[in-house]
C-alpha cells in the first residue's frame, strides 16, 4: 500500500481504486479512508479514486505535533496527489474534507476539475455552528451515550435500527477508534479553527454543494452560505439525510454526485 511523505518526515497512506478519471474522496474529521467504504466502489466504477488517511489517522503516522490544520491537510492532499502522479483531479469532500477542500481548490485552483461540498461549512465566524444543546450532548462524560448521540446526528433513527437489526455494530464515520488522544484533540482543534471565507472566491472550479436538510451536527444553513460565497456553485439538500447523506442516502447522493462530476449536470 503506497504512502507519500509531507515535508515534515509525516507517511500519509493513500489508495487508489478503479479507472479513468481521479477523483479525490476526502473523509470527516478523525476519520480515516474507511468513511468511504460504503460508496467507493460505486465512484471506482467511473473513476480513479483516491482515498487517504488524514495524519493522525489509520495507517498514516500520528504526530504530536503543530502540524495540524485543514489549510495544512490540503498541502497533504497535494503530497498525495504528487506520489501518485496525479497532476488536476476532481474533489470530493464531506464534513471536515469539506473543509480541507475549500482550501485545496483555493490554494490550487489549476489542480481542480470539478469540486463537491457535502456536510460542511466555511468555518468561523460566518459559518452556523451546532446549537448548545448538540454540543452538551456531544461532550457527556458517559461515552456509550456520547456515542449514541453522535450516530444519531449523522443517521435516521430508522436506518440505524434497521442496520442494527441486520447484526450491524460498527459505523465507519464515528471516528478511528486507534487514533492517540493527541490526534483527536489535534483533529478537533484543526476543524474548529477553520476560516477559509476570504479564499472561497479564490475558487475557480465548478462546484457542487450538498447536505442533508436534517444535519444538526453541521446544520444545513451552511449550505447556502457555501453556495453563495462560490463564485460558481450549485446547491443541493437531499430530503429527510442528516450528517452522513452520502452513505444513508446514497441511492440519491451518489448519481446526483456522479452527473455533476460527468457532464456538470446536478
């Protein structure tokens, strides 16, 4: 499995699937490539895709130091894309990749084809957070709780029953249960101070917005503040999906996506 190596001595490990076309997949926040597991195949099936895990995560190394921030997650993805040989690639981001792709596409606008947002937001101050209420819930000293919280936010309550009742235990967008602590706390510090507002005119490429109009734990009002701010995007919510749309939704999510990325239809 190859890793590229960031100028700081850090692995970064990447996989790239199928043919034609790359396309860049990047996960949440203290996640790592198996956020992706649920739908790769489907973008493998028309594109190469490339998957990767963020520093701290997976099998890439786990730094504990300052060398944490999504501009600085974008400049991995640019190691990334250097070691595979990859000059311009589609972008699709969910959630923090959302995040990191809003700097990526601005930093390097002649890398980019196409560009996809989903769950995400600019950051502070003009991004909406999750109300007081999420945040309490989120941070309850009872971890088993905490948790259940948190896979209520990203899915329907009747999609987790049915998964549940199927024998299901794991979800791969809770976060790497093998990250050390210092790359959670690091990880959550990097997505809290994310502001790319000013760079999102920057961003030259197409783009596609997408979001559950249910998200509370990235609240749907970002979408539009997304939209707007692009000097060439299109918005799209998709009824009834909370946080992780893309996997619950995917019968929707996926060829909305797929047309955007062919031919800009969306």
């Amino acid at each position: 499995m190859p890793h590229a190596y960031a100028p700081d001595g850090t692995a970064l490990h990447y996989e790239l699937r199928g043919s034609g076309e790359p396309l860049v997949l990047l996960s949440g926040q203290s996640n790592n490539r198996h956020w992706w597991d649920p739908v790769v195949e489907d973008f493998a099936a028309a594109f190469t895709t490339v998957t990767l895990d963020w520093r701290g995560t997976g099998d890439s190394d786990r730094p504990d130091s300052d060398t944490y921030s999504t501009r600085g997650f974008a400049d991995d993805v640019g190691v990334v894309l250097d070691d595979a040989g990859i000059g311009r690639a589609h972008v699709y981001g969910t959630s923090m990749g959302g995040r990191v792709a809003q700097w990526f596409a601005a930093e390097f606008p002649e890398r980019v084809e196409r560009l996809v947002l989903g769950c995400t937001s600019p950051g502070a101050p003009h991004g909406v957070e999750r109300g007081a209420e999420v945040r309490r819930a989120l941070a309850q000293g009872d971890a088993v709780a905490a948790r259940r919280v948190l896979l209520e936010l990203m899915y329907t309550p009747a999609w987790i029953a049915a998964q549940e009742a199927g024998g299901r235990r794991e979800f791969g967008t809770l976060g790497d249960p093998a990250m050390p602590a210092h790359a959670r706390r690091r990880h959550l510090r990097a997505s809290a101070r994310h502001d790319a507002w000013d760079a999102l005119v920057r961003v030259k490429a197409p783009t596609l917005v997408v979001h559950g109009d249910d998200d509370t734990f990235n609240p749907t009002a970002n979408a539009p503040l997304l939209a707007g701010r692009l000097p060439d995007a299109r918005m799209r919510l998709v009824p009834g999906a909370r946080h992780a749309y893309f996997e619950e939704f995917a019968e929707v999510a996926t060829p909305l996506v797929l047309g955007f990325l062919r031919d800009g239809e969306a």
